[in-house]
C-alpha cells in the first residue's frame, strides 16, 4: 500500500492521539470538579453508608477512563441545571406533581420515585446503582464518582478530603489595630443611646391615630360556620368539630336471609324450637323469628318501627361526639385524712347549766379570767354577774338602755367591767376581791375633773371622763353609738369602736384617736396579745397596725361580703378566725399570706361571734341560725406545717326568736367549757 506523500509516520500520529486524549481528560476532569463544587451537600446523605464489598470495589477499580465519557464531547457538560424555580424552598412544591417551568411555559413534571421493591431490584440488577443518589432540587438522579465517594468517607472519618486543602491556613484579623492600644474603643455609650427615640414615638403616635380614626384596618377573623355534617368523614368532622375526636356512628347489621318474608325452609324455626326461646335468658333470646308469606302484601306492618326508629334518632341525638377518659378515683381517697373525734377530746359536747333571769336577749357575755364569774349583758337594759359553777346571780345593775357590750378587765388584781351603752362607756367597780384590792380599783375610778379631747374638725369634744356616783365607777360620753369595748392584756389600755377607733388610758385618764386612715366603717379592734399590735377590720378587710411605729403592717382581704367579729390566736402566732354575715369562717395564717388559708361554709345564717380558747387547741363560732360550732384548730411551732382544722360539734339548745339565735360565745379560761348567750333571755354552758 502506498503512502501518500506528506503523510506522518505511524509512531506520530499515536503521540499526536495520546495528546488529544489527554486534553479531552482534564478538561472532563475540571468540569466534574465544577459540578462537585455546585452540588449540595445535602443529597450525599443517603449513600454515606457503603457496604464493605462495595468499597472493594472502589478501591479495585482502575483509574482508566471510560470510553463514553471519552467521546462525549465537553459542551454538554456545561449546560445549566433544568431546576427553573430560582432560589425558592423545596417546600412550596412538596404537594405539586410538577417542579418548575419550561421556557415556553409548560410545567417540567417530576420524575417518578421508586419504592423500596424497585431500588432493590435496581441494585440486584447494577453493581453501580448504591452510588446513585437523588438530587431533589434538580429532580435527576446522579452517579457519584470514586472521587468523591473518597472524600466523603474522609470527611466521615475527620480526615482531610484530599491533599490540596491547607488544615492549618493563616488567620486572617478582621480588625485594623493601626497603633490602637484595644482592639475596640473604650469610649462611654452616648447620651443618645439612654434617650427614647423621638421619631418612634412621632411614628407610633401617627399610626395610633389612624387605627383610631379609621385609615388602618386589620384584617377581620374569619367568621367559621356554626353548622357541620354530624356524619361526615373524619377530616371534615375533625376540622370542624373544634377539634373534638370522631367517633363513628354505629352501623345497623344488614337484614339476612331469614329476614326475608319468603325464606327458605331451613330458615323457619320449629314450634319446639320457638318454645325453648321462652326458657332462654331474655339478653340470648332472638329478637326476630322468621316466617313465611306466600306474597308480599300479605306481610304485617312492623309493630316497632316507630319506636325503633325513635330509639335511634335519640341514639344520635344524645350520643357524644367525644371520647370522655373516665379516671377512676374513690371519693372517699380525695377527703383529707382528719383525726378522729375521740382523739382530740376534751372539748363541749353537752350542756350542763343554764343561767336564767333576764327578761330580753342576752347581746354580749365575758368570762372573768380566774374563770369564777361571768358578765352579761341584755337588751332589757341590766348588767349581771352570775358566779360559773353554781348559776347563782350576784349582782345586777339597772341601767335603762340596751346593753351593747361587756368585758372583764384581763388583770386578775383589777376586777373592773367595762359595758358599752348607748353613747357611754361605763367601768363599774364589780365589788370583788380583797380590800387592797378594792382599795386599788376605787383609785383607778376616781375622775376629779372632767378631761376632753378636742377635735381639730369639730368645736365639742368627742370624749368626756365623768364620775359615776350612781354605779361607783366613771362613764365615759361619746358623740356615737359605741358598739364594743376590747381591753389590752396589761388592762391599762381599753379600745372602742364607733364610727371612729379610740384608745383610752385608765390610768391617765386620757383618749387619743388612732393614727391611721380608715378605708371603710370600723366594726371591731382587737389587740394582738404579745405585742404591739392593733387589729381593727372594716366591712370588707382586717388592717393589722403597728402602734409603736404608727403604720399599717398587713392587710388582709376575706373576700366575703361582711365582717361580723374577728378574734386572735392567744399563742400569738400571727392565726386569726374572722366571721362573716353571710356564715362563713375565715381563717388567716399571716405567715402564708393575705389572703384565707380556709374559708368554712358552716352557718346558713349570720355569724355573730368567734372566739379562741385560751389554752386548748379550740375556737368556735355562734350564729343566727340558733347554734353554735366547736372546731378544732391546733397550730404547730413547725412553720412549715400547716394548721390543723376539724370540726368537732355543733352544740344546738336555743330558741331563736326574732329572727336572732346566739348572740355571743366565749371560752372558760382554764376549762374546755363554752359559754353561749342566746335571743332567748337564756345563757347556756356546754360542758365536755
């Protein structure tokens, strides 16, 4: 064969291809680079996991160039993705069929995912099918190469990718120092800084008036139907139903053969067979027998179909559409654990004595403190002393006017009663105890010269000192009704409430007003029994005063309508009962906080009483209703145990007349006794 002149020898023309070939491969080799550095990360996740044989057979692969890719030429490389949605979230179209748009406007479908059974086949079908992953954003299934797969088991296994990449590059300082001395300034925050922006406040106060006037309008609720299909499907009912979970109505069971009204023989119950259903429990029995007609307009109307029918409208009229999960608990398991009665006896079961001889209701009772005499007070306008353990009357004093109020001096050594009438206040000198004694209270009820409190709003005087020759002792004239008089435990020092709160010196033979503000009508005022404290409840609340350093200490809210009387623990641990009109007990515990530690429902009728016993884990309460209830109330030096209250004994015995039962109650010093004076002119004494 002959060869053209000019024409290169063999050997060249190989060099000259091998050449080529070299050319095409690293230019193939960048442009994959360049799509490497496109793809994200993201669509390698789910090959990472590469079975052991696989990577064999990474690793026993050659380095040669396919063929294919050798004749493809580099142009096709370098068209751009088909993804045409732009920088868009995936999300927007996880429940379209399509993924973007052709230029000429058609949608670009999506390719169809294989299930679990087709990848396996796939991959039984193509060694090289686990190294193909699906690229959502463009929708196309890509092959990854062995390089790649390298670099992300290095990646895997925190080594460096590939040798060209630094581990260690030079750090570069974003701030210029420029001969400063720190690298940020030091200088104080401007004044501008801690000033309110006035250009916000102008543009907050421009888009409060358009809201006001009408220019900006939100967008209204939408006003969602009050009205759905009670049977429809489980999305609709959910959606519409508030949420509530579905339940299915109940499916009648299909008529059968024997309920045809000619069925086959076979079907026709015997007349055995129909007996021995009237032995059967009436749950097990049939509830339709077949039988046969020879036509159908011969077959009976259903006697039940009217009732059945009204049966089942009520199934799905009262029917819930929710399930209600039912807790089982035994009532008896929520009731707190209380003690037994008998374990905290004594207390007054029974009454034991009665103290007859007023002739109106008894209003206020006192119990001296050695616990021998007791005072009381009626309507008809008497003060008796009554001596406990025999009922015998000792004295009576004739004062002309309803009695309001008495109470015993608390020092033994002073035997002086204090009973609020009308506008006066008078200290009677009772008469007992020993001469020094007697000596000593006719001292104290010396008034030699009339003393006045001058009020700067008014020109008379709000109290006058005078002498009582008439009952030995000194009446004190107020401007108002007084309606209670509480003694300090030093018995120099007397309270009394009118529309105002005065404190009195006996000694002294002084008055002052209490320096404080009252919101609201006094109703009591009761001294703390260890310290310094006043106690003085309005209608709706109970003030606590500090009167050494004159300022309000606590206040402490009922919440009930109004107070009748309050009374204070005697251990002094900040526990105080108060009484409402509208029978309910309120105990505070001041430690706890302002508001009830328990509020007792007890009384349908008014409470007008509550007292503490002095030295037994008692109180109890007196109402309108003719009765009288014994809780037990025990206060531990344990801050952090709570009070303990039980109810023990409703004490009834009085007649209510008028409208008024128990008056008033109080505790015997020393005894589990309670002494209760009633509207029936009758004072009782409850024993344990």
């Amino acid at each position: 064969m002959k060869v053209p002149k000019g024409t290169p020898p063999i050997d060249d023309v190989k060099d000259e291809n091998q050449k080529k070939n070299k050319k095409k491969s690293t230019k193939k080799t960048l442009v994959e680079e360049e799509k490497e550095e496109k793809r994200e990360p993201e669509t390698l996740e789910p090959e990472t996991n590469v079975p052991n044989n696989q990577e064999e057979d990474i690793d026993g692969e050659d380095d040669e160039i396919n063929p294919a890719v050798e004749e493809s030429d580099s142009s096709e490389d370098e068209v751009a993705p088909r993804n045409t949605i732009g920088n868009v979230p995936l999300k927007w179209y996880e429940d379209e069929d399509h993924i973007g748009y052709e230029i000429t406007g058609k949608k670009i479908k999506k390719q169809a995912r294989k299930d679990k059974l087709d990848s396996f086949l796939a991959t039984v079908d193509d060694s090289k099918n686990w190294r193909k992953i699906h690229d959502e954003y463009n929708d196309e299934d890509v092959e990854i190469t062995k390089k790649e797969i390298r670099q992300i088991r290095k990646l895997l296994e925190g080594k460096t990718p590939h040798s060209e990449i630094d581990p260690y590059p030079p750090y570069l300082d974003w701030f210029k120092w420029d001969d400063a001395k720190h690298p940020l300034s030091n200088a104080p925050d401007p004044k501008s800084r801690y000033i309110p922006s006035i250009w916000e406040a102008k543009k907050v106060r421009q888009l409060v008036r358009g809201i006001r006037k009408g220019h900006i309008q939100f967008d209204k609720p939408k006003e969602e139907s009050r009205y759905y299909l009670l049977w429809g499907d489980d999305s609709s009912s959910r959606e519409k139903g508030h949420g509530l979970s579905y339940i299915p109505p109940p499916k009648p069971k299909l008529p059968g053969h024997e309920e045809s009204y000619n069925p086959s023989v076979e079907y026709i119950p015997t007349q055995e067979e129909i007996n021995s259903y009237q032995l059967m429990y009436e749950e097990d029995r049939p509830k339709f027998i077949p039988r046969r007609f020879d036509a159908l307009r011969k077959v009976p109307a259903y006697e039940n179909a009217v009732k059945e029918s009204f049966d089942r409208c009520l199934d799905l009229y009262l029917c819930p559409r929710t399930r209600k999960k039912r807790i089982n608990i035994d009532p008896e398991s929520l009731k707190p654990k209380l003690p037994s009665r008998k374990d905290l006896k004594p207390y007054p079961l029974t009454c034991y004595l009665e103290y007859k001889g007023h002739m109106g209701a008894v209003i206020s009772i006192s119990i001296q403190v050695s616990g021998q005499w007791l005072a009381s007070g009626s309507k008809d306008g008497t003060v008796r002393i009554w001596e406990v353990e025999t009922g015998r009357c000792l004295r009576i004093w004739e004062l002309g006017e309803a009695v309001q109020y008495v109470a015993w001096n608390p020092v033994p050594e002073l035997p002086i009663l204090a009973v609020a009438v009308g506008q006066d206040v008078l200290l009677l000198n009772t008469g007992l105890g020993n001469a020094e004694e007697q000596q000593k209270v006719k001292e104290l009820l010396r008034s030699e010269a009339p003393s006045e409190l001058d009020n700067s709003d008014h020109s008379t005087s709000i109290v006058s000192w005078l002498q009582h020759d008439k009952h030995e002792g000194i009446k004190l004239k107020h401007l108002k009704m007084v309606t209670s008089v509480e003694w300090h435990r030093k018995g120099d020092y007397f309270s009394i409430v009118m529309p105002a709160v005065l404190i009195h010196q006996l000694s002294k033979k002084i008055t002052q007003k209490i320096p404080f503000k009252l919101h609201g009508l006094p109703v009591s005022s009761v001294f703390h029994p260890s310290r310094p404290i006043l106690f003085v409840s309005t209608k709706k609340s109970v003030r606590v005063y500090d009167l050494l350093k004159e300022k309000l200490i606590r206040k402490l809210e009922t919440g009930v309508r109004e107070v009748s009387s309050i009374a204070i623990h005697p251990a002094g641990s900040d526990n105080v009962i108060v009484g409402s009109r509208e029978g309910k007990l309120c105990w505070f515990d001041m430690d706890l906080s302002s508001q009830p530690y328990r509020i007792l429902k007890c009384h349908p009728k008014d409470i007008t009483n509550v007292a503490f016993h002095r030295s037994y884990p008692l109180f109890a309460s007196c109402s309108d209703d003719g009765t009288a209830y014994v809780f037990h109330g025990m206060v531990y030096s344990d801050l952090n145990q709570n009070p303990l209250i039980v109810p023990l004994e409703i004490l009834r015995g009085h007649a209510r007349t008028d409208g008024r039962g128990v008056m008033d109650c109080t505790f015997h010093p020393r005894q589990p006794w309670l002494f209760t004076a009633g509207s029936d002119s009758v004072i009782k004494l409850y024993c344990h």
